[in-house]
C-alpha cells in the first residue's frame, strides 16, 4: 500500500534518510498523515497536532509543510499515537490513532507496539511487511474541533536578556530565563554581582567619617540589628565595638566612587515595597540593612498575587517573603519584607525586578463585611428535642469574632422541603449569608445539599482537601452567599470553616482552584491545646 504519493519503499528510503533509519513507527506515521490529509476537504490550508514525540512528528514534516520550526505542528506529549490535522482558522478536522483493537490481527505490529519482545528477537522483516500490508487499515479516525487557545503561530513576543546568564531569551517566560530558573541541566550562575568598585578602611581610621551602610551585630539568644546605622558618624567607642564584632575593614560614605548604573540597597527596597504595596497596605518606616516591611492597614484578609510573587523572587539579588495567602490580619501587624541583598544593586537589576510586578501590586488587605447571617440548623434529632442544638451558639461566637453576627436562626428536619422552607424563610428575614449545619454526608438522611438547591443554590463547590473539614459546601443564592457547615465542626475547634469564612467576609469567594492549593497545609494536627492560627494549618 502506498504512502500519500511515495511507494511503501520509497518513503522508507525518505524516513531512514531523515530519521537516520526506517523506524517502523515512522513508517505506520506515514499511513497515519496520508489518510488525514485525504479527510480534510481538499484545498484546506490545515496545522497539525501530534500527540507524541516518538517518531510520528518526523513523518508530519515529510508529508506535509507543518513542522515544529515553523510553527504549523504541535507537539502535545499525551503519550497516544495519534495525529490531528485540522483548518488553522476553523480548528475543524480530524484525529488518526492507532487503533489498539486493531492490531490484534497483525502480531508482529502488536509486539512491536506493547513491547512484549526486545527489540533484537523481533522480525524486522516481517514487521515492515505487516505494515505495508496493513497501511491506514489499523487505525481509526475522529472529527475534533481544536480550542481556539491551541491554534494559530504562537510569537515570541519581546525579547530580552536575561539578568543572570546574560542571554537573549523571550520575555515572557519571566523575569529570568526558564533555564536560570533551574529547568537548564547545567548551573553556571555567578553569586557575586556586579557593584561599585568600593574601598575599605581600617576600622581604627573610620573614627569621625561616617558609614556607608548599617552594620549588623548579632548577640546569639537575644538581638540583631544594626550597630552602626548608615550615616552615622563612627566615634572611639564604635571602632571597640565593631572590632568585638569581628569588623577589620569598613566602609565610608567619604570614599564612596561614582555609582552611576547602581542603587543603593535602602533606595531599592523601598522602591520594591511600593511596587508590591496594594489597596490597605502601608510600608513601615525607613529601610534598614536593605530591609523593609510591609503592614496591614486595616484588619482584612490577606490576597497575594502568588505567580507575581514568584516571578519577583525570581530575579536574582532581591527578596520578598510574605504571609500566605488568605491570613487573617491584624491592623498595624507586618506581614511581608522586601529586600534588596547586596549593597549596591544595577540599575537594570532593580528595573527588571520591578518589571516583574508592573501589572499591579502583589498585595492587598479585603477588610471583612459586617455580615448578617441567618443560621439553618438541620437534623431530626434536634427538630425533635433529642439533642440539643450546639451549632447556632458556636457559629454566633465564630461571627462575632469576625466582626458579624447571627440575626435569624432556624432549626428543621433532614427533610429537603424544610430545609428549602427553612433557607427561604431565612432570606425573608434580610441575611446576608446563609451557614447551614450537618447533613453533608453519604447517610440517606442527609440531604441538606438536596435542600438547598430547591432553594435556588448556584455556584456551588462541594468538597475541599481540608481535614477536618472535607465536606464543606460554598455557593450563593441570588447574592446571599451560602456555607454548609460539616458536623465536625462541633468537636473539633478548628476546620476547613476556620479558613474559608473569613475569605468569604473579605469577598475572596474561592474557586475550585483555590480549594486544590490550600490541600498543602491543610491537614490539622488537632493538637490538644490548639493554638490556630498560630500553626501549620492552612500553611
């Protein structure tokens, strides 16, 4: 069976010309491109998606213009034989794979295939010929519609040179290249950089000059911190002083050269800490040994653009650390520094670190709404009087302690009806946000979810990675937020309601997304004196 418009022989020849030998998976890949290509409507100008690495690529670019270089073939490693040739303006066209039930006919293509012989004990032979012989016939074909986010040329965009390696790379792969960002298989990054050519003095020679930088002195159990400051001028008592502290060499801002192309550490920090500063977040005071923090200015949650965060991190000889994202603040409390590393930073150093965060600050504080919660307490049990309620009180105090209270309360059946009834009657009375209780399980009587979707239930997330907790539901109803409190929030004292409620109140409604990545840290000890959240919980 021919290939497109080679014989089976001449594009043998092809492959093992291009490939370096006529592998039998290349070849199979011929029958697979030809009969794609006689698929498409004739005259389509098509790319191409190819699921693998292995040898099908090579036979896309024999057959076809596409290729890898040029930007009309992707390749999409999802470990499947299979190619789709598709309209590069509609995305409309078809996919050929390698039909496993198929091949069971042909044994020596199914050996090769599963790899249920070595290499060397296969028949060569007899494999090409099973190909030959088989053609396009082992392998079945889709209609696919390709998103529009996989089509079209992909363009470098700007281009830049990384801080680091000292290399063009394209821009947007960050603030350093991918490869000094540790995907390169090789390290030759410097850990001196560049700075002003400095002299140092003798400590006993610095006495009435005045210091260039902070000097730091460390007393092991009890302090750190600068024991002369920058601009301070040295006296007798600080040449004792520093030599105690090991200082030999100093220096002074009277022998400082021509800086031109540097910035100071203090100016660079501060430069930083007003780039990462958002909506209520203050800088605390002046920058000291490079060093400044950033403050909450008002009690809030905490969001930080966590890939910004990254990207900055990224660039070398600056630092920011911070608090997680989600941390309930405290006004006036620090919760992040910012640090310019060496004494002196280039100026093109500073520039891309703050290039890094130009789309917008990396962090904010959401103060939390006073909310009016209506509590639905659910149960038979507790309809009934054999049990007492305990959940109405415990969320009372958990609202309070976020500024909020409970203005209504109800208790109903595990009965779907009620509980609609229940949350419609808790609307009425003017909530802003609904905490429903228990009834999250698999138990046949648990069927407050049920209930809350009669009530007209949207958005809703069932389920987070967070123990104690997992069964916490999260939504709205028309523009009354929703939480369905899981019963273990009765005997243990923190849960997965201690870490997304207080988001909630500051109008950080998570996604699904934000759910998988609190799955880090979201194991509770459930210590016997608990001390949340002054823990690794929602760390």
């Amino acid at each position: 069976m021919d290939i497109g418009q080679y014989t089976f022989q001449e594009f043998k020849e092809k492959a093992a010309a291009f490939h370096g030998y006529p592998a039998p998976g290349l070849l199979l890949g011929g029958y697979m491109v030809a009969w794609n290509k006689t698929l498409l409507p004739e005259g389509t100008i098509f790319d191409a998606l190819v699921e693998t690495p292995k040898c099908l690529p090579d036979a896309v670019q024999l057959l076809t213009l596409c290729s890898f270089g040029n930007g009309w073939m992707q390749v999409l490693n999802l470990g499947r034989y299979a190619v789709s040739l598709y309209d590069k303006y509609t995305g409309q066209g078809w996919r050929v794979y390698l039909d496993a039930e198929k091949l069971a006919a042909w044994p020596h293509m199914h050996s090769w295939l599963f790899k249920t012989k070595p290499k060397r004990e296969q028949d060569s032979d007899a494999l090409f010929a099973e190909i030959e012989a088989a053609g396009h016939t082992v392998c079945s074909a889709q209609p696919v519609q390709i998103p529009d986010r996989m089509r079209g040329h992909k363009h470098m965009g700007p281009v830049g040179v990384c801080p680091v390696c000292k290399e063009a790379y394209p821009m947007r792969d960050g603030g350093v290249c991918r490869g000094c960002q540790g995907e390169a298989i090789w390290e030759r990054a410097s850990i001196i950089p560049p700075a002003p050519l400095l002299t140092a003095v003798p400590v006993e020679q610095a006495v009435g000059k005045t210091a260039l930088h902070d000097m730091t002195e460390v007393i092991p159990g009890e302090s750190k911190g600068p024991a002369v400051q920058a601009g301070q001028v040295i006296g007798l008592e600080d040449v004792c002083r520093l030599q105690r502290m090991g200082r030999r060499n100093i220096y002074l801002q009277e022998h400082l050269p021509e800086v031109d192309g540097f910035v100071h550490e203090d100016a660079a920090a501060k430069a930083f800490a007003a780039a990462l500063a958002g909506e209520h977040v203050t800088v605390a005071g002046e920058p000291r040994e490079g060093k400044i923090n950033l403050m909450a200015a008002t009690a809030g949650v905490l969001a930080v653009d966590i890939p910004a965060l990254e990207r900055f991190n990224a660039i070398p000889n600056v630092a920011c650390a911070s608090r997680q994202h989600g941390t309930l603040l405290e006004a006036g409390k620090p919760f992040a520094a910012c640090r310019a590393i060496p004494l002196y930073l280039t100026t093109d150093n500073v520039a891309r670190a703050l290039a890094t965060v130009d789309e917008g600050p990396v962090f904010s504080i959401h103060p939390l709404r006073k909310a009016k919660a209506g509590v639905l307490v659910t149960g038979s049990e507790v309809f009934q009087g054999l049990v007492q309620d305990k959940f109405a009180p415990l969320l009372a105090h958990k609202m309070e302690a976020l500024g909020g209270e409970v203005i209504a309360s109800r208790i109903v059946p595990d009965d779907r009806q009620a509980i609609a009834d229940g949350v419609r009657e808790l609307l009425d009375a003017g909530i802003d946000l609904l905490l429903t209780t228990a009834g999250l399980s698999v138990d046949p009587d648990d069927v407050t979810r049920q209930g809350l979707v009669d009530a007209g239930l949207t958005d809703a997330l069932y389920g987070a990675p967070v123990v104690p907790g997992n069964m916490v539901v999260i939504g709205r109803i028309g523009s009354v937020q929703v939480m369905g409190v899981p019963a273990c929030a009765l005997h243990a004292k923190t849960t997965a309601v201690d870490l997304l409620l207080p988001r909630l109140l500051a109008g950080l409604v998570p996604t699904r997304a934000d759910l998988a990545r609190m799955a880090e840290g979201g194991f509770c000890l459930q210590c016997r004196t608990c001390t949340f959240p002054k823990c690794p919980f929602g760390k």
